[in-house]
C-alpha cells in the first residue's frame, strides 16, 4: 500500500537557518504530494502541494519539488522564522477512482525555531 | 481560517456517555472527512462521504458511528468509548472526492479525553 516517510524529530534550528525535512513516499500510481502544517492548537493547513513529476510548489518561503526518479518530497525554506515553529506533515493522494482522494500522511515533524 | 468550523474544541466523557461531535462546512465542498490524531501517530483516515454518501470507512469500531445529513455537515456519535480512543478528531472538507489533486481543508480539531 501507499505510505510516506517523513525524518525524525524533533528539528531545532535559530532563526534565520536553513531548513530541510525530508519526505519520501512509496506509491503505485502517480499521485498528488502534499505539505500540510499545523500551529499549535489548530487543524492541518495546506502549504503547498505538487501534482506530477518535476513540479515544484511553493508558499510563505517554503519549496518542494516532487521528484519520481528518488520518490521524494523534501520540504526546504532558505531562513525560518519563530513563527515557522509547528507541525509539518508530508503526504499523498493516490488517484483512481476507487483511492477517493485519500491522503496517507507521515508522522509528522516538529520544528521549533529559536530566536 | 473559517471555512471548517468543529464543536466542541474540547470534550472529556466517561467510557459509559453517549457523545457527538460537530463539522461544518463553509466552502460549498461535497466531501467529507473524519480523521483521528493519536499521540506519535499518523493521522489515520476514518471515514469519507461524497454527496452525502459514505464511501470509505476504515475499519472503524462500530463504537463510532458517522452521520452525515447533507454536504455541509458531517456528525461523529460517540458511545461506550475506550481511553485509548482520546485523541484530536479532525474534519476536513474538499470539493470532491476521487481526485489526487484535489486540497482537503481541516477544521481545528475536537481533543477527546476519555476517562
């Protein structure tokens, strides 16, 4: 079955530092890849999304760029802030007519940025 | 972020209540989601409807039973819960289902403790 994997957490970076947290996935098809982040006490919020091969989607900084030939999705922003602390979770949606747009998500990574 | 409202934000309830938790779409979406979001867990998928009919549900126990009256509300009844069903219970809404491409957007959650 469909699953994605995200790298462990914690990640800990002062402001300004460069981020990357990678994300590879396993699919049969051709699916739609997914960064979704969540704030403390809220719900997940769409980042930013890719739905084939070599697109890149971008949002508030952030980049990722779905590559096919690694199966991968990493998320990479060149200076966070305080406020990037959160949740960021990677996931896909397997496209058929029968997946009905389920999304298989990983486990999550906590960033916290430190002044 | 209004478009996917959830009451209540908190519950705590014994193991003998009878519990519902609310979804409510402002978006003109007409699918559905339940999720479930345990500690060091993936968010697990439990249940979607499209156009008001259900078309997954993911093994749930039937000790959590979905209801969903039409396209903009979606209800989860709970009853003789387990304390390893707290968690955060979260909504999500997307224009459709079946669709790789299509972006699901999340309500804030119901944080269930069941004691």
């Amino acid at each position: 079955g469909d699953s994605v994997t995200q790298m462990e957490g914690p990640v800990t970076l002062s402001e300004e530092a460069f981020l990357t947290i990678n994300c590879t996935y396993t699919a049969t098809g051709y699916p739609s890849l997914f960064w979704y982040v969540q704030y403390p006490g809220e719900g997940l919020q769409l980042l930013l999304k890719a739905t084939k091969a070599d697109d890149k989607g971008s949002n508030k900084g952030f980049e990722a760029t779905y590559r096919k030939e690694t199966t991968s999705f990493h998320l990479e922003k060149g200076s966070v802030q305080v406020s990037d602390s959160a949740v960021y979770f990677c996931a896909l949606s397997e496209g058929s007519g029968t997946s009905y747009g389920k999304l298989t998500f990983g486990q999550g990574t906590i960033l916290t940025v430190h002044p | 972020e209004t478009g996917v409202t959830q009451t209540p934000r908190h519950l705590v309830m014994g193991m003998t209540n009878k519990k519902s938790l609310k979804c409510e779409q402002h978006l003109g979406h007409n699918a559905m989601y339940w999720y479930k979001q345990s500690a060091k867990k993936p968010l697990e998928l439990m249940f979607v409807y499209n156009f008001k009919e259900q078309t997954e549900n993911n093994s749930v126990p039937s000790r959590f039973s979905p209801e969903c009256p039409n396209s903009s509300h979606l209800f989860l009844h709970l009853h003789t819960l387990q304390p390893e069903d707290s968690a955060l219970y979260l909504c999500a809404s997307s224009l459709g289902a079946g669709d790789s491409k299509e972006t699901q957007y999340f309500g804030p959650g119901t944080r269930l403790l069941v004691l």
